[in-house]
C-alpha cells in the first residue's frame, strides 16, 4: 500500500461505470472518515485522447491506453476493471499476478469458465483482496434489508422474489455492445439478473441451491447495426446506420424458479422490455414473522412489515432509509433525513467500505469478494442450462 | 318502536342520498347481528311516479308524496331525512314533535339558525334520538384513527390537516340545485369540508376553538341554466339549455386556519375545483408521539406513524382497516382481510350503528346526534364570518 | 325462464360463496336496469336449520337441504353452484341435465376430468347458458384493462405477470377445507392462481401454451384438526382441539413459468403464505405500446402507462376506474368517482352481467362459460404436471 | 472573471450548506460541460483550524477566517454566502461592494429591511450578477412542473398548495441557532417556507399578492441551551448541558392563506414538529386544463393530471423525471433513467446553472437573483405581519 493511509487506485474503463467509479473515488473520502484515502492515480481506456480528456475532466493523475503497463506498475495499489464482461477474467488475474488488489465490475465474468479461473488467481494471490461492484448492497434500503433478516426479524423464509425490470430495449435501439453475446456473455441475466441474485443472496443470507425452471427469450431478433462503433451505453444514442442489421445474440429477458437452502421458494425476471418500468430493481423477502420489500425506483425507501406487533396496527411500513439518528446504514455520512441520496451513492458507499477493507477495518455490510461473486455466477450458469435443457438444474451440478 | 325488536323507517328523498340510505337499511340486518331490524316502512319524495318506482325497485313497503302524512303517521319509528340541506329544519322539528326518532343528512341545516332550532327541538323531545349521516367516521380506517388517538397513542397534537378536494365542478358543469345558496346553504363548505371538520373532530377528540383566518371563492361565476328543473345529482348529466346562464351563489372552494381546544393548529381546505382530485377527503392528525394519514380515495388504508419505537423502523405503516382477526372496526361484519368495502358501507356501517343504538347497545364509535352536528355547523358559521369579515373569529362569538 | 322478465335462482351454498352470491342477486336488480330480474326463490345448503336461518336473512323465499330436489324442480330457472371444489362436477352436470342454466364458483371443478364432464354436459345441454364466477373480471379496474388491450393499445404483448399473495396460513391456522385435498382439489393453485390464469387470459385476450417450468410447496406440512368440523371459512375460527395434527395434502404455494401464444413470457405465482400481502391479486401486462398493472389491495385504481404519448410526460398513471362521464364499465350503476365500490360488488357486477345474458343482452364483459372456464382448467393441470414430472409441459398435452 | 473561462469561487460557511455548496463546485464541471471552469480558490470561516480541516477534505485551494479579507481579494469572481440568515446583508454588499459577483442562500436575509439593502446594492453593482439559493427550483422533477405550466398545460390556475413538512424539533431537541430569533430571523417560516413561497412563484409563474390569513405558533417554548456554543445543525446532536433551558424565539409552525396575482386561492404551512414526515416539501397546482403535485420525499417523481385526455384513460401520472432521452431536465448530464439523483443535485444542477449564466449562456430554468428571492422575502414580512396583527395584508402594503 502507498505510504501512510494512501492506496494508489488505476482504473480501467471510462464509460458509464468508468464514471460512476471516478465519482465513488473522488466523493468517498470527502464524506466519510477512512482509514485509507484512495488517490486517483491512473485511469486506463482504449482510446488515448478520450482517456486523456476523461482524465483531465475527472482529476485522474495519470492516463493511460495500455492497461497492461499499468496493472504491472508497482505504484499502483488497487486496479478497477469497469470494463465489459468478456475483458475481466484477463485483466483481474494479471492484476492480480501483479500484486494488486482488484475491484471488478460485475457479474465477475462471462462465463462461468473464466469466473472460475479468477477465483483461483484470487485464492493463489498473497494476501491481496478482491471486491465486485454489486453496488446496491449499498443501497441503504438494501443494507437495512440485510440486517433486518440477519437480527432474525423475518423468522423463517418462505419466498422470495428478485425482479429487475427495464424497458430502454425496444425495437429501434441498434445493436450496443449489451446486445452482442460474444462481448457482454448474456443480456438481461447478466447485466440485471446477476443484481437481483446477488441482492437476494445478500438479503437472505441463504443460498440458491436449485434453478428449478427457466425461460430466456430474445424478442427483437435483430437490431440495426451502429456505424463504425462497438456500441454506446444504454443511455447513448449511437446512430445507426442505413437499415443494415444483425441479429441479437442475447436474451431480452431471463425468467426462472429457484429454491433456497433454507427452503424459501423463489421467482426471478430481469428484463429489458417491460414497458414503463426504467430500473426496477426490485426484491421482495417474506418470513414466518415479517417481510422486505424494495424497489430501486423509490430507492431510499424499505416496505418492512412486522408480523409480531399488536395486530390492528400491522401493515407495510415505509422507512425512509436515511436517517443518521436512527442508525441506518451510511446516513452519518450524507444528509439529513430525508434529504435523499442517490443511484451514485451506492457506488461511493462501496468505494468507502472497500477503502474501510483496505485499512483493516469492517465494512458497514458484506462486501462480495471473487469467492462471493462466483456463488451468484453459478446460478447464473444454472439458468442458462436450465433454460437450454428445459429442466431443474441442481446447483450441485454446477462447479 | 314497533313491536319486538323492529323499528319501521320513513325516509324522505329518493335521489344520491336516498339511494345511499335504502342500501344501508337494506344491507345492514344481513351483515351484522343486531338488537333491532329496520324494517323500510315508507318512502317519501316529491314527484309520485318516481317515488313509486324507487320503492319497488328497493323494497319500500309504502311510498308517499306528502312528507308530512309520512312523519306524522304513528307507524315510523325512525324519520330518515336525505333532502337538500334547506328543508332539514322543517322536516327534523315536524318528526321530532311527532315523536320520531330523528336521522338526518348532514350538515345538520343551511344555517346556524336553522340548525339552532333542530337542536332545540332535540332537546324538548321526550326520549327519542337524533342522529346525523357524517358517514364518514364509520369508514373503518378512519374509526380506527379515532381509536388510535382515543388510546392516547398520539400524545400531544400539534397539527391537523383536513382536505376535501373534488374536481367535478369545472365551468362547463350546469347550475345544479348544489350551486344555488338558496337551497344547498352553501357550496363547497356544507357539502366537503362539513365532513372534514366532523372527521377531524372524530379523530382529534378535540373540539375547534377559533378560525384563525378563512378564504371563500366562487371560481365559475355563472352557470348554465338547466332546463325546467331544479338540478341533479353530481354524476348527473342534467342538460343546460341554450346558453341561459344564472349566477353561482355558492362557494367553489373554502379554505381556513384554525386552533383546536388541546392547542393544535389547523389548516381546512375544501374544493370542487381540484383538478384532478376526484374524492380526495383527506385529513392528517400529528401528535407528539405519533400520527395518523387517510385519504378516502384509497379508503381501506390508514396510514400510521408511531414515533416511539426503534428507530430503525420507523416509517408510515399502511394499515388495510378490514381484519376481523386485529380487531379493525367492523371488519368482522364484512369479507375476509382486504376484500375491500366501500364508500356505501359507510351508511351500511351507520344503519347499524343506529340500530344499536336504538336497542340499546354501544355503537362501535360515537354517533353524532343534532348537539354534536350542531358543533360542527357552528364551525361553519364561524368561518363564513371569518371569510366576510377578514378577521379570526373565535368560536366563543358563535351560539 | 320463469314468465315476464323473471328467473327462479337457486343458490347452492350458505358459506363464504353462498353469502356473496346472495348479495349479488339481492343487490343487481336495484342497481342495475336489467331485461330479466333475478328471483332469490331457494337456498339449499347441508344443514337444514342453517339453511332456514340463512334463508330468512338473505330473503330467500324457500330453503331446502336437499340439492338434488332443488335443481329438479322446474321452477328453478338457474342452478348456482358456491360449494367447494369437489362438488361442483355432480351438481352441474344434474342441473344441466335437468334443463337449468348453471353458474358455478371457480375454479371450474376439482379435477381435469371432472372438469371436462362438465364441458360435455354443458354442450349437449339444449340452449341452456353456463357461468363460471371468475368474479375479478368484473372489478372495474380489471375491466378496463381488457378494454385497453381488445383495443390494441399495448400492441405486442412481452411480459405477463400474475401474483396472487395472501399470507392467512401460518403454522398456527388449523386443518381447514381448504388445506384438504380431497375436497378442495388443490390449494393455492385452484383458489387463487385459478383466478390470475383468468385474468391474464382475459386481459391480454390470449392462451397460455406452455408452462415452462413449476413449483408446488407445502410448507406447513402438518395441522392441527378441527373438533367435529369439515372446517370453516378463512377468516374462521374453528377452533382446533388439543393437539391432534394430520397432514395438509394441498400446495401452500404455486408458481410457473409460461408461454402465451401471440409469444409472452410469463410468470405466475400464488400464496397463502407471503407475510404482509392481504388479498394481492396482482396482476402485470407489458407491450410494445404500453402496459397496464392492477393489485387488487387498490381494487379501484388501473395503472397504465402510454409509450407513445410525449415521452416528457411518460409515467405510470393511476386511473381511478369508477367515473361514468368517462365510459368506465359498470360505474353507471354506481355512485359518483371515487366513491369506491369494494369486494362484493364484482359479485354484484356478474350477477348483473348474467342477467344480461339470459336476457338477450350484451354483458360489459366477457362472461367465461363452462368452456372458457375449462382452459384455465387445462392450464392448473399443466402446472400440477409440470410441478410434479419437472418439465415444461406443452398445453397440446393436456386435452 | 479569472482568465480563461475560469471563475474562482470564495464560499463562506462551512456548516451544512458550506458541504453543500462544495460538493456541488466539485461535482458540477465534471458532469457538466460549462462556459466556465469554478474554480474552488478559497473557504472562509470562523474557525481557523476547522476551515482549514474543511479546506484540505474538499479541496479549496485557500482557507481563511477572515471573511472581510476575502471578499476584497480582487482574485475572486464570485462569493457565495452560506451561513445563517442574519450575516447575509453585510456580507452581501460588502462582497457586492468589492465588485464581486454574488450568490446567498436563502432566505435572503433575516428582515426585510436588510433584504432591500441587498437588493439596492445589487441594482447599484456594475455588471455583477446575483443569485439565491433556492435549490429546489433545480430539482428537476419541480423543473418540470415550471416548464409544464409555462407551455400552458395547466390553464387558468385555481389552487395552490405550498406545504414543507419535518418533524425534528421535538421538545428534546435543544436550542440550536435555527431556534433564534437573533440569528435565524425566524424558524419554519424563513427555513422551510420560503422554500414553498418560491417554488410556488416559480412553478405558477405568478406572485402573491395577498396574505389572507396567518398563524405563528411556537409549541415548545423552552429548549434546553447548548453547553458552549451557537448551535449546530438538524442532524448535530450539540449535547445540551445540565437543565439549563432558554426560551426559543422562533416559529416551529406557520401557516397562512393567500390569492395569487391569476386569482388562484392558496394554502401554505410549513412546520418542523409534523410527526412522521422527515423532508416533506411538498406542492400542489391545480389549473382548469391539468394539476402537478411535488413530494420531495420521492424527489424523483411529479405527478401530472391531465384533464385534455380520453377521459378513460385520466389518472395522475408518475413521471421519474430522469430520462434525458425525454429531455428532462438536467438528465443528460446524469445517470440512465431511473439512476435516480438526490438532495445534493439540486445544488450541483444550481451551480451548473450559475456557471451557465455567469458564461453568457442560459439557465436551464431562471435563476433567482436578489430581485427575485426579495419577492419572496416581502411574502414572508407579509405572514409576519398577518399573524401577528391577526388580519389579511396586501402585499401592496410591503414594499
């Protein structure tokens, strides 16, 4: 580690996550007291005179267009691949060969092959950690989910559902990068699945142990290919050109059933085509004594409903999860009460818990390392064979 | 009363109200176990072929034109009175002298004199009762609020809310009887927010000590005239004719501050003219140590807000008032746990409620007899004063 | 049908079903202007003084503890069958041959084959109609979804989703009828699943052809016996004597994966178990041009959202389906908007609707008959299959 | 202005709105692309070894505790004030005085008679320009209602509600400086309801022009002092020493009625002991063609009516107001749809808009300068004055 309390941060990737990890960087030690400041040292991108200027924009030190050079350089403390999918196994196990520690955009791969492989570097690394950007167990709702179940408010759990729904993938949008299978390893499951497994496993704190039954579609079979680009991020408006298309090698959405190792049963659905819903992330959880419910478009509340209390009172509790005095979970570092944070803050929640990690101390709430990461990409192989196959797939069967 | 434990009702109006008040009396013995059954022993309106109609299609055993034959026959026990709120007065006093028990549409009049009289006449009768259709306190979400605030749960109140928003009135809406002073009395005031003060006063246990400062508007105007008619009902589509158009002498919205007797302050606000606002009686109760929220337009709900538990989970808790099992009021007369009930099971809930208190039981919440609609009637006064006079008026100053 | 405009009813029933069935036929004709009139003419239940005291509360002229006699006597113009599952196949298919319309509680019958006697008794009946009390398509909000979909402004349908949560039986709630097996054919599945498989097919106007993937869950294996009781209704408290247990033998919760045939994907699930949701008979359709969803904890309210309106102002609106101005089905009959109608008054409305059709006239809605009733009867069947052999199941399979 | 399209920015005030005001220097040119560069030059406060712990966290470049010095430094463009309400008159004219722009937080001073100074030293300032932060006009769901009503989607405006609702300051919660006279100039009414006034004036687009009624009450009337110190702030927990109280000289409550210069009647309140509502700032307009409502508790979201539409298909809509593709505002420089932002981006979108306006370009939306915010100022001198002399004002009376 850099000497005393700095931790020398490159960071691979200068598109939307590449933004949204600069942010949490430039942001966390600003609002929370940590026992390692992250300082901006270099940030690596393919094209040089874009990274140049997103370097220049962001107050990274350094720029680079040749990541290689720089996972190898021994100032560097912590790489963070914020890159697509199919790049982490490459990256993350040469940073790690190198010494680093390593964040890694999720899900932590492609394939559960290369996952598999970057948990082996992580586990052959000394003394080194990992961490994968499942940034809303930050979300303070979520957290305060987490800990709910975990003080045993929920009692036994009976069912579970994981919800991820989008709409931005109609007809007219041309070929991304997400829509192409040999880039981005799968669509909906991957890019929103992977949150809502990853949140489920991390409310619960159960496993899934079996994929009972699953469904992936691909509803827009081809779309207009962009001119001259790899693809934009969903919000970008890469042109297309003329009417040349090519198909979509990835699901629109992915459905499936799952059982939990507490015996909870359990419904999924990440989809980008449900028609007015923008990012709705949602998850609910409910027990013999009380339930959770969360939905991402109202992120700073938690529905809590306690099946203990006197009766004539029950009913679903909105907490609006903000308040410092209360204890929730990262209000102490932002605003009053009620004076709401954001998508961004999960992000900065993470880069302060990992920067607490670093320093030795405890994060406010599990942070998923590789090891953690690649218990929800192989559920995320089970849904693909399940789907394939048409039958259960027993987590078992997945190594 | 009629012999062994019926009681033969007259009720005088077949429009909105008369249709409202048929259903509870027809509903009530069904649904709930009570000491007395009203028996529907006569109808009464004006126009004899309608009347005649509206008995045999709800079970009238008599119809009749001539109200006054109907309250001095010595058959009734109970005179229901629906009409416009101009003919209370003459009608209650004819009934009371008869010696009928005595229920009556609210606001109790069209005026404060008027209502003065009725509450006089109350007084002298030998032994029957009164009450006023304040139905609302018989929706049990709001039942359960006055329970709430009954059990001390609130603590010290510091504000009240109460709202009656509608948006049927817009300037295309004809010159119904509800826009003519004359017979309604009064426009937004008598017609909404009479029910907000009642409901607020329900919930509060607390009675109105001043109007503070009050504002009374007529948006539209002129209306169009309807042709040969007194007007319809507020879902009626009486034609206007021509382009005949009188002036509005009621109010189209009403709005006022004012303190109640434990100190809280108040803000009162009813309107034809909220657009997009079909029903919206809404009323707010914080306390010290807690609060309460209800909108009629998702009436099954009360939202609840209790401030002295942990912290952590404390938000506004959304009770579904129909649980039998809780103890919610009336709920175990009705269908399973949100199976949801509805506006006219507010009058269902009160037919009741006056059945037993006419056999001698309690009812589930306090029924407004003429005393107390006579309270809320002199808030009325005491705001149109406030209005007039641009000055607090302190309810002391009004008899 | 009985002389003038007239029919005989006779309701088989006195429980839940027998109470708001009764109601409906009680409350339609005062309602509604209906060509025919319906006549509560008898009531048969099992027990004879139950049923005569049931009879004199609800105005049923006759009462009989014999159903057989009932649906023979040639007064009875319409045979309605609210008894449990397993009875309805007998009982149907008697008043069929005996020449009586038959209206049947949902799910259609106990079993696949039962179900499918019942088709055939119907279609070799000469002229008479069948009803089946999928009551949901008659709550105004559900209605109009179908209207918006028949009227193509979804256009492609993506998702459907279909939830029905209830959490009534937890580990204490005795044996009930309900938890029987043999007498209710199914748990969660036909009681409250049956209804979203109706509500999806009526609102999207389309056939599930594959259930893709199902599980069925007892979680609470074993309950306690009810004293001398074949048990009560949910909101009941037959009370459970000592400590004698015996084994549940219905699915405490039901969920699927399906295929609908203009190319959705689905998912289905339905609970007795998912604490803190009430009676959440939910329901989600997403198209390409918009969607709608309905939860029917907010019976009175439809949320739609419009894709191709000006995106600046693109949301979910909440439509408060009960304004007659606006051509909102079966608001007409009822009281001003957002003077909520509840429960019992889809009841009401398919009372109305049924007399409608033996009428001569159009209901506001599809009514499902026997055959329409047997398609979300293939489907249960599929899913217990699906559950049960773990493997999509096509509905080609099951006839 | 600072060579070179750079501003330097000198804040004063490292409380609450000195965090705000420095995450939002920090974050704006990053996600914005502006005309000009803030640059974040120098800090001042109070206290020396705190102003320069505030200075190295956030990256000002200078700190002082010299306010006077600062603002006479001919390096700085622009100051901007962040301290309580009674140190903004000289501060402001000194720094107007110095030739140096100048943004304040609002209100805009404690009396109104400082608020006229302020404005007369604006109009004598050569070119320099003015600015209040009135950060939730930049909220950008609050946005969209202004921009709404400006294109006339609202018509003739007949109601307004204005109400912001917290409820911190119960009686354990000693005497902070927002609780003196002396120092905050007054309590809910400069604090919370001055954001009401001018998101009224700013959503309508009209002024008010008469306080109709007014009340002022202080519930708890004796707070506990702080032990050696001014107070700190909301969520501090300045610990209070011993027993010793002292009288609080501030509202906890205002309430008031009002007409807007379009004849809209209005309702206001704004209140810190409103149990159960945390940060509820809140907005109402109801015009003959549509309605908006506001709730910053769920800042990411208006709600619009439409009354133009098919009326079947009429509901408040739920527009996430995030989606740049919609051109909503300031989204395009945030997160994807839905990714919603927080309380701090009000202040960051306001500093954008000052870089904006200070480069020659416009506003997303108007900035308030001091003209304008003493507008709002006359309003709150209005209220003042109506509660106490217990009688409506013309605000021709407040000059």
């Amino acid at each position: 580690m850099a000497e005393q309390k700095q931790i020398n941060v490159a960071l691979i990737g200068s598109k939307f996550m590449g933004r949204a990890h600069s942010n949490a960087y430039l942001k966390a030690p600003r609002f929370f007291d940590l026992p390692v400041e992250p300082v901006m040292h270099t940030i690596a991108a393919r094209n040089r005179e874009e990274v140049e200027r997103f370097a220049k924009r962001w107050g990274w030190i350094n720029a680079s267009d040749d990541w290689k050079k720089v996972v190898a350089d021994e100032a560097i403390d912590l790489v963070d691949i914020g890159v697509p999918n199919h790049m982490h196994r490459e990256m993350a196990i040469a940073a790690l060969e190198a010494g680093r520690h390593v964040a890694c955009e999720k899900p932590l791969a492609d394939t559960l092959d290369s996952a598999r492989e970057m948990v082996a570097a992580a586990k052959k690394a000394s003394g080194q950690k990992t961490f994968v950007w499942y940034n809303y167990r930050r979300c303070p709702a979520l957290t305060l989910a987490h800990q709910l179940v975990k003080q045993g408010k929920l009692g036994r759990i009976y069912h579970v559902r994981g919800f991820y729904l989008q709409d931005w993938a109609g007809p007219d949008v041309p070929l991304l990068w997400r829509f192409q299978g040999d880039v981005a390893g799968s669509g909906s499951l991957g890019d929103l699945c992977a949150h809502s497994i990853d949140a489920a496993r991390f409310v619960t704190g159960e496993e899934i142990t079996e994929v009972s039954g699953a469904v992936m579609e691909t509803f827009i079979k081809e779309r207009k290919v962009i001119a001259g680009s790899a693809g934009g991020e969903i919000s970008g408006s890469g042109a297309a050109t003329a009417e040349q298309t090519a198909p979509s090698t990835v699901d629109d959405s992915s459905l499936f059933l799952a059982r939990f190792s507490g015996g909870a049963v359990a419904s999924f659905e990440a989809t980008r085509l449900s028609t007015g819903d923008k990012n709705g992330n949602r998850i609910e959880v409910h027990g013999e004594k009380g339930a959770v419910r969360f939905d991402f478009e109202r992120m700073a509340e938690l529905q809590w409903y306690d099946a203990t209390i006197e009766p004539a009172v029950q009913g679903w509790t909105t907490i609006n999860v903000s308040n410092a005095g209360a204890g929730h979970p990262y209000a102490e570092a932002w605003w009053p009460t009620a004076h709401t944070i954001g998508y961004e803050h999960g992000f900065i929640n993470q880069a302060a818990d990992i920067c607490r990690a670093l320093g030795g101390e405890q994060p406010v709430a599990p942070l998923p390392d590789f090891e953690d990461a690649y218990q929800t990409q192989r559920v995320l192989a089970a849904v693909v064979e399940s789907a394939k196959n048409r039958c259960p797939v027993s987590l078992d069967q997945i190594k």
